[in-house]
C-alpha cells in the first residue's frame, strides 16, 4: 500500500473544510465542485 503524500491530503482536507463551510452558508461553488470532482481520482491515484 502506497502512503498517502501530505499534499495531497492536506489539499482533501481543505477541500472537504470548504465544501462544509459552503453548506453553512448556504451557498453552492459549482465550478470548484466540479474540478474538484474531475480532479480527485488522479490526486487519489485511482
């Protein structure tokens, strides 16, 4: 099992931080979601 890079969990924890502070808020960031979407598999090495 590979061990995860500190970046990359830092930037899932960030993401997950602003995802939870949009859903406060009550307000919705599409253009982020999506590119976060597309862009975790590779970050995830999946």
């Amino acid at each position: 099992m590979e061990k995860e890079h500190p970046k990359n969990k830092a930037f899932y924890e960030n993401c997950t931080e602003y995802f939870e502070f949009l859903r406060k808020n009550d307000s919705s960031d599409y253009d982020f979601e999506d590119e976060y979407y597309f862009t975790m598999p590779a970050i995830s090495n999946h």
